[in-house]
C-alpha cells in the first residue's frame, strides 16, 4: 500500500520564478479560470494552479501531487520540494511496528522501550508532524510536544514498557547481558501491540544482537511476526515515533526519581552524574543505586569507592556486573597511576 496522496499544496514564489509560472500556464494545455486577487489561475484534468499577488502558489485537485513533481519542480522551481523517501523505501508506508528503546546509556533511571503501528495514512500524519530520530529533536521540551501529537495521531496503537531500576538490576543479575535484556523488553512490547494490532505482518527495530535474541523471547502470540533489523532503523517512521515515545516516558521517569530523592539525576553518564550518585550515597547508603541506576555500569564503583562502600554493599544481586568491568578485574596489576580508561 502507498501513502494517500496529497491534494494541495502551497509554494512562496519569488519574481523569476513567478514569471515561470505564468509563461507555463499560458499554454495550451491549461484553461483559465478566474480567481479573486489572483495574479493568474488556470486549470488542467484534476489540478487547479493559481498564482497569487502575494506570490504564493497554490496546487489543487487529485492530481496536484503528480503536477508539482513533473512539472512545477523541474520547470518552475529548478529543485526537490517534496519527501521522495516513500518513493525511495515503499515499505515505509507498509503497515508494520516499529520498536526503539530509550535509558540503555543512562546511569539513571529506567530502560524504556516503546512500539509503534503505522500504515499509510499515519505515516502522512508523522511526516506532517516531522517526525524523527528523538536524537535529533533539539530539546526535551521539544521532545515532549511532539510525544504529545504523536499520541493523537498514532490513536493509541502504539505501548510504552517501562523497565525500572530494580527490575532493570535483577533482570541484569539474571541475564547477564544488555543486548538479552533488550530483547526481553522489544518482545514484550511487540506482543502487546499485538494485542491492540493483531494483524500487524511485520516488526522492525535496530540492529542490537542476534535476531533469534527476540524470536526467543516472543511469545505464542508474536512467533508469526515477521522480524526485521537494521543499523539506522530510526530513519524509519514507525522507529522514529517509538523513539520519541520512549524517551519521552524516560524523561518522564527520571523526573519523578529526582523529585522522590530530592537530588537532580542527570541523563547519560558523566562526571555530573558520578556527583548525583555521590550525594544519593551519602543521604540514603548504598542500597539508593538498586533502586535508581542501573548498578552493572562502571560508574557504580567508582561512586561507591567515592562514598566510602564497596559493591558488596549491594548484596548478591548486585556483584553481576558489566563485562568490562569484570574484565578490569582479571586484568594484570596496573603499573602507572594514570586512571583506566573507559
């Protein structure tokens, strides 16, 4: 299935081009019509063009998409105007879901993964609404605006899973791997979209792992899906809006986490964060990090050397860490005092 087609479109001309424009529809192949405040208007099978005073150009009619792209593209304005991506990735516009996951580099906070369903007329909304890589959204407060029309226009067949903190830890002590729990969580929110899409054909999300990580984790309900990767997914619309989705529910999370422990935990992993994480030891004792960072992360040992605590401080759970970190550990003595590297 292919996007609907756009029935009207508006163009700000300046004078060269302006007068492109009416040399064109003085032709043959054009009837003219009259149009108040116009400087010329005529018409064709299906499109209705009319030149304004103003210079503003305004295409109508069920072939207006077809006009602009043959004609007022290369012969008026001398360029590409219009998204060709739907011409250049059909699938696109192929009903599927599209799956992301937000917090897997933040010390803080949860992992959140979101699924979203599109088809042909949602993608033409997210296209209107820019949607895109939540990476490239400028700012938080831009984030959640555009979470918020993406909700509208998604209509609700779109899930956020929500991995918190403690859940996070212990599934971390269980699996012992990240890419493992990933997989758990786009299973999860894959059936449950399911649940609201049940004859959604195919899912798409990045390329994390094996592909068999998340055909394992299916259940009996998502073992048909068909299972796609790829590097750069996100450039794919419904990747794009279960991005947004879920860093948007993040965000959110880790809000509410600093208003609980009345400290500001940072995103990401930084020297800022390492200082959050030292304050929280020092008002509440190690046991905090359980229930607000995500403890497999080098950043714990440090806070906790910091602190004054070792990672035994953390119970049995919690010495599951990182395989960078249990590789320092097995590593020869350190000759210099220069601090390791990340």
């Amino acid at each position: 299935m292919n996007a609907p087609r756009r029935t009207n479109f508006v163009f700000e001309l300046d004078p060269p081009r302006q007068a492109r424009l009416r040399d064109e529809l003085t032709r043959e192949s054009y009837q003219p019509v009259h149009v108040p405040h116009a400087v010329i208007a005529a018409e064709r099978p299906g499109c209705r063009i009319v030149l304004y005073r103003s210079g503003r150009c305004v295409v109508q009619g069920s072939d207006a998409e077809d006009w602009v792209r043959f004609v007022l593209e290369p012969t008026i304005l001398g360029e590409a105007r219009l998204d060709y991506s739907n011409l250049l990735d059909p699938s696109r516009c192929q009903p599927h879901m599209g799956v992301d996951e937000s917090g897997k580099g933040d010390f803080f906070g949860p992992m959140v993964i979101a699924a979203a369903y599109v088809d042909p007329t949602t993608v033409s909304e997210l296209d209107r609404l820019n949607v895109r890589d939540s990476k490239r959204i400028p700012s938080d407060a831009a984030l959640h605006r555009l979470a918020a029309e993406l909700r509208k226009a998604l209509r609700n067949r779109f899930v956020v899973v929500p991995i918190g903190p403690e859940a996070y830890n212990r599934l971390y002590a269980h699996l012992g791997n990240v890419n493992k729990i990933l997989a758990w969580g786009h299973a999860r929110a894959i059936e449950s979209l399911l649940a609201l899409v049940p004859d959604c054909p195919r899912a798409l999300s990045d390329q994390f792992g094996s592909h068999e990580l998340i055909q394992q984790a299916l259940l009996k309900r998502g073992r048909k899906i068909q299972l796609d990767q790829r590097p750069k997914a996100e450039a794919d619309p419904a990747v794009a809006a279960a991005s947004i989705l879920a860093r948007a529910d993040f965000l959110t999370r880790l809000r509410r986490l600093s208003e609980k422990y009345g400290v500001a935990l940072p995103k990401g992993a930084s020297t800022q964060v390492e200082a959050a994480a030292i304050e929280l030891l020092r008002r509440y004792g190690p046991e905090v990090l359980w229930r607000t960072a995500k403890c497999h992360f080098q950043t714990t040992d440090r806070v906790l050397n910091a602190a004054g605590f070792s990672r035994a401080a953390l119970g049995p759970l919690g010495q599951v860490t990182s395989r960078a970190v249990r590789a320092r550990a097995a590593a020869p003595p350190r000759l210099d005092l220069e601090e390791p590297s990340e």
